[in-house]
C-alpha cells in the first residue's frame, strides 16, 4: 500500500571520532526513504534549495522505489544544512550548526497524486506543518510521527493536539522523558499513550527500542555491531524500516497498526538501521540489496531468540 | 549439578529516589544464592562476623536450596557492611561507605563436602582470592568470575591470570571498557575472549546483556516494568539466575558451557533480576515461587520474540 514519508533533505557535515564527512546527502526524508524502499515504493514529500546540487538528485536514482513527484526545489532558496560532532562513545552529539533554508520557510505540499496515500510518516517538523501534512491525506490509514526535544519545549501545546491525530509516535529515550517527566521508559510510553496514539516506539539507539502498544510491549536490542562509523540517520532509517515492512504487507484484512504487526516490523527497522551506521551517509544503504537485510534479518531473530 | 557461590554476605544500607532501607541483609552471596536456590540446591562459601543478626540466619531458611555448610561466622569479627544511594534514573549510584570487616581478612574456606562442586560461581572479590577457591574446586566443569572495577585498576595482573582459568566473565559495561580501552561492547567483548574465557556476559542495566561467546554472539533487552524500587543484588540475581538454569540441566551429554546452554540460561537470569528490583533486599524474592519465574518467563519470551 502506498507509503509517504515528510522531512528534510539536507546537506550534512559529520565529525565521528573515526573520521568525517563534508557535504554529503543527508535529512530525515532521505533516510526513512532509502530505507523504506527495500520494502516497496515511497513516496517523499520535501523541499531543497536552488542550490541542491545534480548529482545528489542522481543519488535517488540507486533507490528506485522513491517517487519524486513531491520533491520541490524552491527558486532562490537555500538547502537545508546540518553539521553534528558525535561525542568519543558515539551516543551523543553536539550540533554544530543549522541552517534552515527552505525548512524554515513554507512546507511543501503533498501534490494531488498523493492524495491517495494509506501510510503516513511524519518525520521531525514543527507539530503544526505535520498536522497540516495529516489534513492533505485523508485516506490514510497508518499516520506515524517522529518529533525531538526543540518541540517539546517550544510548541507542546502543537504537540499534544497532533498527538490526538497520529496513531503512533517514535521518539528518542531522552525526548519521551522530556514529554512526560517519568523517568522510566514503560511508564512514559503509558503516559504517551494517554495523549492519544495507540502506540509509542521509544528508540534508545545502541540499546535498541522498546514498543508501548494499547496491546501489549515489546523490547529489541539492537543488533550488536563493531562497524559503528556514522550513527547519523539511524533513527530515520529505523523508521523506514518499521513503515516500509508495514505497507508492504498484502493481506487485506492486515491491521497494520495491530501490535502484532508492529512489532514484526520493529525487527526490520533494527536491521535497516544496522547497516546505515556502517558508514557515512547512504553510503552502506548504497551497497546493499534486499537479500542482504534478509540475511541480517536471519541472523538478528538468531542472536535475539530466548 | 553441584553449584557453589563464593562472595560477600552483608549488612546493607541503601537509598533510592523512593525511598531507603537500613540494615538489610544483602551481599553478592546472598543476592546469587537466593537466586539460584529457585533452580536447585546452591552452596555458599562466605564469612560474616559474629555481629551478624539471628533474624538475618533466619532469612535463609526462606531459600531452602541454600547449603550453609560453608557460611562461616568469625568470632570477634565484624560483618561487611556497606551503604549506597541511588542517582535519579536509578542507573548509577553512590557508594556511601565501605566498611569490609571480614571480607577484608582471610578468605573462607571450601568445606570438604563441597570439593565436589561442578559449577562455580565467583562473585567480586580481589581476583588473587577468586583464584584461590579455584584451586579448591578440583571437579569443577563450569567456572564464571564477577569483577569489578576496582580490581581492574588495582589488581589486573591478578585478574588477568585469572581470566585464563575461567570458562565466563560476567561484567558490567563501563568495566568491559575499562580492562580492554574498547568504547564498543562487542569489540570489548571480542578482546576478554582473546585473555582466556569462552564466553562473556556484559551486563547492561536496563538496557539487558550481551552475550559474547567463542560460537556466536547473543543479544537480550532487560525485563520492562514500571516497578523499580531498588536495583541492589541485580546483577547478582542475574548471574544466579544463570548459573542455577546451567547447574539444574540433568542431561548427561549436555555441554553447560556451549553458546546454546548459555544464551538460554541469561534469559533465566534477566527474569530473575526483573524480581529483584521489585523491592528492596530480597524481599521480592522471599515472596515469590518457582512458578511465578516461569510465567513471567514466558511473558518476557513473548516481548522479545522477533
């Protein structure tokens, strides 16, 4: 079923304390895209600059399944820029700068042969412009949200009231205490649930994720990994991982908010994830085909198994 | 099989954020063999002071798996006793005072009833003394240590010839890191397989453990609950829980310290602990029975199964 995914596309540079990376793609569009179209196709809408240069346009073309159809590049605008410096244990970064170009100004639209669209992620924005993404969708079925601490703190308000309209939210470890002030995660993703979704994926990077579903919870390490170079993107693609398994399922009576469904999913977007931190950028996600995430996949449910 | 634990048996006081509990009963031997008592019979090689209070002996008769025979009561001496408050988020503590009194003398002895022992449990203590109840146990076929980092930093050359006449280490962490300078814990693991053990058992809090064994790597999430009132004796309970699972197999082919037999086994132990922080002491686990681990074993094999 079709799958649409909002955020950024962006230009990054990364500091890790194994090396860096100067102006490469980037943006949690970019991400959740690649990462989603090993499952099927997906389709982004987002918004570069004047500026945003060929031959990452040419990068989309090593993942097929992404539909440009809703990339706008905007006359006279700027792409959106991003630098970060991961700390020495990698779990932890300070941004270096933001510069927001044509995310600070109007979002894009979901062009009129979107319309259609079943699956929903938001990724990271003002709660309000992804509150207006859920309005330009109405035959969704599956609306996911991610959102960060800057929100929390300046537009909770926007917030709690997309938090009535989504049914599930992905958040850091950090932010979902943040939201809730529980510093427990089972008792803030209780909390979250009380805002309205019916599921809360709480992501604790290295440590992998925990699920808060109405019908039950799910805990998943991350799959142990020695080839930590880039965490960045990690979440995104986690994310992509988790919508894309889910819109590619074919059974029509499927629910695929059910907790049994999104916890199958959760395993998929550990292991997309797992290979975005081999390297910088898309580069690992590049490399790759569906045969390798299903072997990893393979060998993720082995090392797991109780 | 035969299971023997040597450690400390104590006097605790502890604070958490909700609360404290003064002059508990508490000690990595008590914590283990409370634990593993649940699986079958364990014996304690342990010393306390002659201050040690009747109603503390008494504890253990709630444990009947527990062989006495080797708890030693030093006349004149003082019992080891130490207090710690929890930080916050209940992750990290502060040690308050140390007070070692016997535990800082000669060691106990291995009873000569228990030279038999197959299965041998070394909790924390200085790595010359694990040693020493090595060289005591002449039939064992599995032996793990405990460390910590103390020992790390001022007795690694102890620990070291230790760890070449152990079959596991079990390890929190920050030690990993600490004794092998890898920031990565399956890298950490990889370089303690290469001092001597076949298997090691990086113990993570809330966030589970990480099996690293010469045949395969293993991966489990903590138990989650809501219900965390004091994690003192987890990492205890949770090698006790492991120990007791390996010990109680009755098949005579079976190889305890295969990579199979130890992966099942840390589910046992992560299931354990989950009791353990449910109160203070050992007072969740002087309420529970055998049938109460096994349903939320089969709870917890439910949340993690991808």
């Amino acid at each position: 079923m079709s799958l649409l995914v909002t955020g950024t596309i962006g230009i990054d540079d990364v500091v890790t304390p194994t090396g860096h990376a100067n102006q490469v793609l980037g943006g949690s569009c970019m991400y959740f895209s690649a990462a989603s179209s090993f499952y099927g196709p997906v389709r982004i809408v987002a918004v570069v600059g004047e500026d945003f240069p060929p031959k990452f346009r040419e990068s989309f073309s090593q993942f097929p399944g992404v539909d440009l159809a809703g990339l706008e590049t905007r006359k006279g605008g700027k792409t959106f820029r991003w630098g970060c410096k991961y700390h020495t244990n990698m779990n932890s970064r300070d941004t270096l700068f933001t510069e927001l170009g044509v995310v600070g100004e109007a979002p894009a639209k979901v062009p009129a042969s979107y319309a259609d669209s079943k699956f929903l992620f938001l990724a990271n924005s003002p709660p309000a412009v992804q509150a207006g993404f859920i309005e330009q969708c109405p035959k969704r079925v599956l609306t996911v949200a991610d959102t960060m601490d800057l929100w929390i703190q300046v537009a909770k308000d926007d917030l709690l009231a997309l938090l009535k309209r989504v049914d599930g939210l992905v958040l850091n470890y950090d932010e979902a205490e943040l939201l809730t002030g529980k510093m427990n995660s089972v008792s803030a993703g209780r909390h979250i649930l009380e805002l309205g979704p019916r599921f809360v994926i709480i992501k604790k990077g290295e440590h992998g994720c925990l699920l808060i579903h109405k019908d039950g919870i799910c805990s998943l390490p991350a799959y142990p990994t020695e080839r930590v170079i880039d965490p960045t993107g990690c979440g995104d693609t986690f994310a992509g991982g988790v919508m894309g398994f889910l819109a590619s399922h074919k059974a029509a009576d499927h629910d695929p908010g059910s907790f049994q469904s999104i916890r199958r999913a959760l395993a998929h977007g550990t292991v997309v994830a797992s290979f975005t931190i081999e390297a910088f950028s898309l580069d690992r996600l590049k490399e790759i085909k569906r045969a390798d995430l299903d072997a990893r996949f393979e060998e993720y449910a082995s090392m797991v198994r109780v």
